[in-house]
C-alpha cells in the first residue's frame, strides 16, 4: 500500500497523539499551542500571529512579520530549529495560490546560529509541497542585516505582541481549552469576560521567535495582494528536497474560536482554497450554537474566508479588514490591532452587521488592549524580549 505526502503526515500526527494524550499541558493561547503535535514536539514549527503593514519609517515600503515557537518564559533560552521551513506566501492576483514566496532557513545549531532568506522568488511548487527558492542572503540571529533587493531582516528573540484574556475565555467555551478539546456546548460557562481593570492579558509573561522584514512594495506587487505564513518539514516520503506543510496561518483566532480543537490539524495541511468550505462549515455550526443569525456567520465569512490577509500595496493607512469590508485603505494588520474586539464584536455584537437578535453584550469586548512596550518605533517593530 502506497500513501501520499499528506497521508503520511497524518499518520505521523495520530501516532504522537496517541502517545501523548495523557500527558500534555493546557494550551493558553489563540493559535499558540494549535495542535497537540505542535504542542509537545515540535513547538518551533507552531505559527501563532502574521502581520502585514505599511513601514512607519518609509511609505514606499512594507512590512511581513511571523511569530512562532510560543510561550518562551523570561530567562528561557530556546534555540531555533533548523528542520523548520518558514515561508510567508504571497497572492498578487485574488485566486488564493500563492505567486511569491519569501524563505527562512535556520543554520547550525548553538549560539553560531546564522539564518539563510531565500526570495522573494516565484515558487516552485504550490500548495501544500515546497522546495527551496534561489538563496537571497545569509545573517545572524537577534540582529538587523540587509539582503538583497533593498531588503532589511530581523529573526530572533521578541516580545510576544498579542494580547488576550484567553484565561477568562477558556472559562466562556470550556471546550476549546486544550484539555477539553470537545465539541461546542449548547451553553456557554463563564456569561462574559472580566471587565476592565480586572482583565489580563493572559501572553503578558511570554516571548516568542520572530522574523520580520521590511521590503520595497514593487516586490511584492503594485495593488491588491493576500498573505499567509505556513511551516514545512520533510517527512520520510519527501523526494527531492521537497518540505510538507504542517501549519498554515493568516487570520487570527479563526479556527481557535469556531473550530473544534481537534479538527486544527487536518484545517493545517490544507491551503487556504482547500480549506474554504472546512473553515465556513465551522463558522455557521458555531453561530447556529450560539443561536445568532446566519447573517453573522455570512458576514464572517465574507471577510475572513478564505484565511489569508488582504492588502492594497497601492493605499496607506490601513485598518484591519479594510480591504474585505471596501474602507480603500491599506487593509492588512498591524501588531497593535485589537484583532480580538473586532471579532467579538462581530460574533457576539452588532458591529458591520448591524444584527442585534441575540446578541451577546458582555462577550463584544474581552478589555485588554496592546501595551506599548510590546512594540517599538524602529525595525523590527516588535518589543525586546522580556
């Protein structure tokens, strides 16, 4: 019996789990700990934020950033994995597959650590499968450097940006705690989130692995684009140095919220396109339980399926869903967005759909706002490490 690359990998991932089930720790964060492999092997190939901005220190240019490899505590040296395959994806013309890939690779181990950017480069495959794109520049870890194409680089250590009473959540839908990890309740635990002054935000303790570059916006196009981040790595059924995906990330919370925690792995080895009608089944089953309209679940999924963030490269300005909900700004999302307030709001309240039946009022907000020492004015805009 033969099997394909994305068989094998889910043979891979039954068998940890089946390993592993008894012995794992709770996940505490939005697509931090997004699987139970992810969890407990392989923490660096866990993707948890994407952003994509316009640069505060030159319009003509934009920024990508990725976190991963969540949870690190204060002090905790955690080295960087050089089996992982990082790539931030780019559409340029609005069918979902991707037409630039940018690459990071980590080399050596220890504190000679360097890392290796390839692209930005048209791919050679697309999807699910990856091989390596022509070499760009190699640099150290934890320090700015340029590459090629008037390109600047940061990977290394910083502080996690997101921010979220996740701790109280976990209280509201008990069953998307990792150690729940069953199907959405007919009824909710907790009836609100902890009002402010007394919220946490529950990633205030943690730093995570970044890597952020700030590039010339010709490279990437000159209007509309869609990004994603995805982590590859290469199985025993690899040929030809091809990498297979094991996560795939843009949107964020969106199937930490709307999907049951045990079906995050299958929604990973898919792109964005396949996942589509996955993804959507999710968000309708969710807002039925919740018994709000389906004009909540439609207008969810007007602007956030399929997962990938949108940009215009010919605007500035931008807010978060600008493009999908037609604002003619920049769109894409910045480390200091309240990507949290904007869905609750949506879900649980009556902002874009002015749909009042249902809602939720103690659920619209979790009251915990971005800290500014989480963010800095200059390259790489992420904080220093704690």
């Amino acid at each position: 019996m033969s099997f394909g690359i994305q068989q094998i990998a889910q043979l891979l991932v039954s068998a940890f789990l089946l390993v592993l089930c008894f012995a794992i720790s709770p996940a505490i964060a939005s697509d931090h700990q997004d699987t139970t492999f992810l969890q407990s092997q392989l923490t660096s190939a866990d993707l948890t934020d994407l952003f994509v901005f316009e640069s505060p220190k030159d319009s003509s240019k934009v920024v990508l950033a990725m976190d991963f490899d969540p949870l690190i505590a204060k002090g905790e040296v955690r080295s960087f994995d050089p089996s992982v395959l990082y790539q931030f994806k780019i559409d340029k013309t609005g069918d979902g597959i991707e037409d630039l890939v940018m690459q990071f690779r980590i080399k050596g181990r220890g504190p000679r650590q360097t890392v290796s950017v390839y692209g930005p480069d048209r791919p050679y495959n697309v999807g699910t499968q990856s091989r390596i794109v022509a070499l760009n520049e190699t640099g150290p870890l934890n320090k700015s450097f340029k590459a090629h194409k008037d390109i600047k680089v940061f990977v290394g250590d910083r502080k996690d940006p997101f921010f979220f009473d996740l701790e109280q959540f976990f209280k509201i839908i008990p069953d998307r705690n990792y150690k729940s990890n069953h199907n959405l309740r007919t009824s909710f635990g907790a009836k609100s989130f902890r009002p402010a002054g007394e919220a946490k935000d529950t990633l205030e303790p943690f730093n995570v692995h970044s890597i952020v570059v700030e590039m010339p916006r010709k490279l990437l196009g000159k209007g509309k684009i869609g990004a994603w981040i995805t982590t590859s790595v290469q199985t025993p059924g690899n040929r030809r140095g091809r990498y297979s995906q094991i996560e795939r990330l843009a949107v964020p919370a969106l199937n930490e919220l709307f999907m049951d925690f045990k079906d995050h792995n299958s929604s990973n080895l898919k792109t964005p396109t396949q996942d589509k009608a996955n993804q959507s089944m999710f968000i309708r089953s969710f807002v039925d339980k919740i018994k709000r309209p389906k004009g909540i679940a439609d207008a969810v999924i007007s602007v956030a399926i399929p997962d990938i963030i949108q940009a215009d490269l010919s605007k500035s300005n931008g807010s978060y869903f600008g493009i999908q909900l037609g604002k003619k700004n920049f769109g894409g999302r910045r480390p200091q967005d309240d990507v949290i307030d904007v869905t609750t709001s949506v879900v649980f309240g009556d902002a874009v759909t002015g749909i009042t039946e249902g809602i939720i009022l103690g659920l619209v907000s979790d009251n915990v706002g971005p800290k500014a020492e989480n963010f800095s004015p200059n390259f790489p805009y992420l904080g220093k490490p704690l």
